[in-house]
C-alpha cells in the first residue's frame, strides 16, 4: 500500500469514527445532561430529577411489573423452545426447517401489526384467564422467538446433542435428568445469551403495552414524561443504562463457546445469521 | 425450572421407547406449535380475515377501498419516504462506518468496541430514543441552546422539525446506521485483500477496482441490507409515538389511533386492512433480502 494512499485511509478512519462518534454520543449525553438540571438558567447541577424517581407514583410498579415479565418471559421461553429444539434435533429432524421458519416468522410480522390481531385474543383473555398485566408475557414470547431461537441453535449445534442424550439414556438418564443435567450445563453461555436478550427486548418493549392499554416501563415513562420530563428522562437513562450493562454482557462476556474459536464476534446473534433485527422500536 | 416442558417431552418420551415410535414422537412438539399456532398464527389469521370482512360479518374489500382516504394515503406514502430515505442515509453511512472499521486490526480493540456498541444501539430504540433526541435537539436541548447561543437556530422561523417528518429520519438513522453495520460487515470481511493487488498488478486505478470489483460484488449485499434497513423502519412504532404525539403521520401511527380512538370511532376492520397491508409489504422486502444475501454469498465467504 503506498503511502499516500495510507495516509488518505487515516484520514477517512479518523473522520468517519469522529463524526460518527459524535452522532451516538451526543444524544446520551444529552440525556444525562437534561436529567441532571435545576431550576432555571443558572440553577446548579441537582439529582432532583432522580431521587424523585421513587417519589413518581405508578412509576415503580411499572418497574417491578416490566422486571417480572422479562423474567417470565424469559423463563417461559426456555421451557417452550429448547425442549422442542431438543427434540426436534433429536427425534423429528424433518422439522426442522418448520420449526425454524416459524421462530423467524415474528420478524417479518411488524409488532404493530400483529397486536392488531392479538387486541382480539385479549379482550377474550381479560375476563376468561386474567386481566393482569403479566398476561403480556404470553405476546412478549413471540416476539423475542427470533432472536433467542438463533442463540439457541447455535448452542445446539455447538454440542454433539445425538451423542450426550443417548449416553446418558443408556445410564439410564431418563429425558428430564437428560435435560437438566446434560443439555443444560453444555450450552449454559448460549442460554445465559438468550435469556439476556429476552430481558432486554421485553424492558424495551412498547407497541404491545401501549396498544393493549398496559402500563409497563416505557409505557410510563412516556406517562411520566408529560408531567415531568427531567424525571422521566432519568428513568429512561437508567433503563436504557440497565439494557446496555446487560446487552453488553452478552455481546462481551457471554459468547457462547463455540465462537470464541472462531473469527469475530459481530455483536448480538441475530436471526438471519450475524444480523440481529431490532423489534420494539 | 422447565418442569413443564419436560414432562410434556418425556410423557411423550416414555411410550417411544417401546416399539412403535413415528406416531408419538410428534407429541413432543405439540406444546410449542399450539402455542405459536394460538399467538402467532391465530393473530395473523385473525389479521387477514378481520380485513375482508365487515362490522356484522359479511364478506367484502370495504376495508381496503377505506384505506382510500386522503389521510391514510398520505400516511402511507410519509412511511414509505421516511422509511425510504432513512435506510438510504443510514445503509451509506453504516458502510462507510464498516469500511473504517473493517480496514483496522481485525483483533483491534476498536472493532470489538464498535460491533459491540452496534449490537446495543441497534436494539436502541422507542420512547427512550425519542427522548434522547428531545433532550438533545429539542427546544430545551443541549445542542439546540449550545448552537443558538452562537446564532445558529436549526428551527427557522419556528418549525420544530424534530417532531415532523424530517426529525422522524433523523432519528431513525441512530439505530439503522449500527443495524447497517452488523448486517454489511460480514460481506466486507469476504472482501480478500488478494483482489485489489490483482487489480493494480493488473495496471488498474483505486476508480477501477472500485468500480469493477469490489462495487459489483458487494452491490447486492449493500442491497440487501438497505432493504432490511427499509422493513426496519417502516415496521417502528415506538420511537414515532414518542416522537410525533398526534395525527397519523405514519402507517403505524395509523393503526394505533384506529385501534384506540377514544372518540368511539375506532375502526377496527380498517386496521387490520392496514396491518395487513404492511405485513405484506415487509414479507416482500424480507424476502428480496434473503434473495439478495444468497446471491452475496455467491461470491462472498
């Protein structure tokens, strides 16, 4: 590589990673910014805004109701799908391809759109099951298919899943012992992976909340910002810091161990290979 | 912990080891595809029929001549150029984020940093993206006081863009421009570093190389993932709700009023013609997409 032409690639890097840099820095920033103002031009800096986080009322509820439907979510993700991946990879192979284009299915259905066809299910859910708002959960499972079905399956196809199951069944494992103690601890990352993403996406979540007149997180502090936008600005930094501490977790610490071998990680495994499509948004 | 999904394998499980195994091995997978069949297939059905149908039940296309509506075309059409140009803007500069990032060490700590921080901001979106940019441009945000105390007012004449349409673009870049990353970098780590010395061994410029080698092959890629950029954007609700609190500025602000107005005016039939019409409009870009990722790979890894 000539030199100049080195030299004109540095300055393409160093320009691109400045302006760019700046673009997703800025707003962040900004945010702390506005969440840590006073009253008045020349007020000093205060924490106002967020030692009155717990003083907001509906807002902690909101809190603990979106941290109990991650939690199921995630819970109820793994009991539905790696039983079925398990014994799909093992039993029903010819599956396969169904099962994974239905997972993918979420992907090219918009959330808004198919909350148009859940308002239905739930005005029959509310009186006959429950109102309650955990009741999201069962929404909140198929939008996070996708996503937490690649991670999944790429646990899956890191183990030799054939060999483990009938060792252990012939020592006379049956299928739970199978399960709890054989598949579970070998892919342990890829499960730690995609109950992280399920946090994550139903913390974020909005469309189906809003729609089907729920009040979760960030339905509350679109709420809250109405009244006082410099605490529901915190709020939204602290749960947008919570998302980022756990995403960055995934994307860093918890790579499954079958990449670790392999080239780069690209980030957040995502449902047509490498990309990870952003639901929620 | 996964109790129930156990018991419902293994209860399937136990009769298999007996002898006869095609006919009850199927049971293992019927809770997973009862409950995609409840929440996933029966919404969709639920979508589509709901659309070709009327209030008392009879069939008829009254829901899509009512999406007819000067209002509701206009909505449309914002979606389709705000979509448009926001996978535009945001699939060019995600590539050239890409380039830079892909021309350093592959093992650097600055790529990792910045695939990492791409894999977040592109899940980064809704209400609290909203707010960022309220805080940010906002006519009480840091930037916005920052450049009009030097004179700079980036609202002329009063027009608050950020919450119209042009403010709708700006803000959906912030989560296309890493989603463009994620999904364009893999195509430019195919790119063998061998092709360009071929180009110049063979007397070609930096144009030529760019023109008919690496251009061509990383077309259909950067193609592609504008397309997925596209159905990205034109699927987003969260962050427009936030954003533009009234009117029915785009498709899913659309949907949203007809399914809540509060007025007693909700038009449920006429939704469900829309979300109809958008699930199918992203099911044909995501496959264009996957058509197009498969002729990438062609050449490409």
């Amino acid at each position: 590589m000539s030199r100049t032409r080195r030299l004109k690639l540095r300055v393409f890097r160093t320009a691109v990673f400045l302006v760019l840099g700046a673009f997703f820095l800025v707003p962040i920033g900004a945010m702390f910014e506005f969440s840590t103002r006073g009253n008045g031009v020349t007020a000093p800096r205060t924490l106002d805004a967020w030692t009155a986080i717990a003083k907001v009322p509906d807002l902690l509820p909101a809190i603990s109701v979106s941290l109990q439907l991650a939690a199921i979510t995630a819970v109820a993700m793994l009991v539905l799908l790696l039983p079925t991946m398990v014994w799909v990879r093992l039993r029903l192979p010819g599956l396969s391809r169904i099962v994974e284009f239905i997972c993918l299915l979420p992907l090219t259905v918009p959330a808004i759109a198919l909350v148009v066809g859940m308002v239905p299910l739930y005005r029959w859910i509310g009186p006959n099951l429950s109102d309650s708002i955990l009741t999201l959960s069962f929404a909140y499972l198929i939008l996070v298919l996708p996503y937490t079905y690649r991670t999944l399956d790429a646990g899956l196809a890191a183990i030799d899943l054939k060999t483990l199951s009938e060792a252990a069944r012939s020592l006379g494992a049956g299928w739970g012992t199978v399960m709890l103690r054989v598949v579970v601890p070998n892919m342990s990352s890829a499960i730690l992976n995609a109950c992280l993403l399920a946090v994550a996406l139903v913390l974020g979540e909005f469309t189906f909340a809003n729609l089907l007149a729920f009040e979760n997180l960030q339905v509350a502090i679109l709420y809250v910002g109405l009244v006082s936008a410099g605490t529901s600005i915190a709020v939204a930094v602290a749960s947008l810091l919570f998302a980022f501490v756990l995403l960055m977790i995934l994307s860093f610490v918890g790579r499954p161990r079958e990449r670790v071998a392999r080239e780069e990680p690209t980030g957040i495994p995502g449902p047509f290979g490498p990309p990870a499509v952003p639901q929620g948004l | 912990m996964t109790a129930a999904g156990i018991s419902a394998v293994s209860a399937a499980a136990r009769p298999v080891r007996g002898g006869r195994r095609l006919p009850l091995s199927w049971l293992g997978v019927v809770p997973f595809f009862a409950y995609v069949g409840l929440f996933l297939l029966l919404p969709t059905v639920i979508i589509a029929a709901g659309s070709f149908t009327t209030k008392d039940g009879g069939l008829s296309l009254s829901n899509f001549s009512g999406i007819n509506q000067p209002y509701l075309v206009k909505s449309l059409a914002n979606s389709l150029v705000v979509s448009a140009v926001s996978a535009v803007v945001g699939a060019l500069a995600g590539a050239l984020l890409a380039y830079a990032v892909v021309t350093g060490n592959p093992r650097g700590i600055l790529r990792r940093s910045v695939t990492s921080a791409s894999g977040v901001l592109a899940q980064f979106g809704g209400v609290t993206l909203a707010f960022a940019f309220i805080a940010t441009l906002g006519t009480t945000g840091v930037v916005y006081i920052f450049l009009k105390d030097r004179g700079i007012d980036i609202f002329p004449n009063g027009v608050v863009w950020l919450t119209e349409l042009s403010g709708l673009v700006l803000v959906y870049t912030y989560f296309q421009i890493p989603l463009m990353l994620i999904v364009f970098l893999p195509a430019l780590d195919g790119i063998r570093p061998q092709w360009r010395e071929a180009t110049e061994s063979l007397g070609g410029s930096t144009w030529h190389y760019w023109r008919y080698v690496a251009g061509p092959l990383l077309a259909p890629s950067f193609l592609g993932c504008t397309l997925l950029l596209f159905a990205n954007a034109f699927s987003a609700y969260a962050t427009a709700q936030a954003l533009i609190s009234q009117g029915s500025v785009v498709v899913p602000l659309a949907i949203s009023n007809l399914l809540t107005s509060e007025t007693g005016r909700a038009q449920p039939g006429l939704a469900k013609a829309l979300a109809l019409m958008m699930i199918v409009i992203v099911m044909v870009v995501m496959v264009l997409y996957a058509v197009l990722q498969r002729r990438t790979s062609r050449w490409l890894r």
